[in-house]
C-alpha cells in the first residue's frame, strides 16, 4: 500500500452527501448529529455575512452558517429542500454544534478508499485545507469536507460566543 493509499484509508467511510450550487459535497457521517428542515434563524448583529444567526434547537442554541455565503457562492431563496444540517466542529480541545444550510440534502454514501483521491492543486496559493478529498463517483465528483476546518479557528471562536 503506497503512502497515498493509507492517507486515503483514514478517509474512507460513511459520508452524508448534500447539494450546493449544482455541485455535490460529502460530510463524515459521524460529524453529522442531525438534519432539520429549515426553521426560524434570530439573525445577531455584527457578524459574518454568512453567518445567518441562531436557532433553538430543543432549547440548545445553535449558531447557523450558510454554507454557499461561507465559500462565496451567490445565494439563492430557500425551498422547501433547503435544509440545515447539524455538525459537531471540533475546535481545540472542544466540540461546538454548528447548523449550515445547504440546498438539499441526497443521501448517505459508503465511500471506498480507492475511490477518493487527493484535492489538485491548482497551481495557485489557494486556501483549500477544508477539502478532504476528491470522492469519484458514477456521474462526476463529489467534494468532501473537513468540517473542522471549513471554518477558521478565529470563526469558530466567534460562533461559539454567540451559540
């Protein structure tokens, strides 16, 4: 087994897959606590464009990001597939529960080793450490996140004091 081979080992497994922008995204299943459709988000002043507010989720607050603000991809209305998915980021030595909005949901997907492979580089100085992998799938590519890293440890900081 090559190097490449063992890095892509570790990354092997369940991962809940979503749509965004014509584009599919895969996110480890074990990161996932729930998805919700959408529901009311109290917007809090002075923070992040993407950072669409907060939301009470069985009494626990749980800050809200959209995810194609975060990666600067042109919002859209919500539909009725419009959905939040909640993750469990881990920060330091902490876990924070983040919720981000995605424009729907498809399904969950046993990812083989072999069929992930490592993200290009493009030849620039790209700020890309959030991608995981590459997953190749019939049809096309799905992207696969590292939701720890999706957002800077500064954002993070920034959700936990308002969650």
């Amino acid at each position: 087994m090559s190097v490449d081979q063992a890095a892509m080992g570790d990354k092997e497994g369940k991962y809940l897959t979503f749509n965004m922008a014509e584009e599919e995204y895969g996110i480890g299943i074990l990161k996932v606590k729930e998805i919700i459709g959408m529901m009311p988000i109290t917007s809090v002043p002075r923070t992040p464009e993407f950072v669409k507010g907060v939301i009470n989720l069985r009494g626990k607050v749980i800050p809200v990001i959209d995810l194609r603000l975060r990666f600067e991809i042109p919002s859209i209305d919500y539909t009725e597939r419009t959905c939040i998915v909640v993750v469990e980021a881990e920060r330091s030595s902490s876990q924070v529960q983040i919720g981000i909005v995605v424009d729907s949901v498809s399904e969950v997907l046993n990812i083989k080793a072999n069929d992930i492979e490592e993200t290009p580089t493009f030849g620039t100085k790209l700020d890309i450490e959030y991608i995981l992998g590459m997953a190749k799938m019939e049809g096309g590519v799905k992207i696969l996140l590292d939701i720890d890293k999706v957002l800077s440890g500064e954002e993070t900081e920034c959700l936990e004091t308002i969650g």
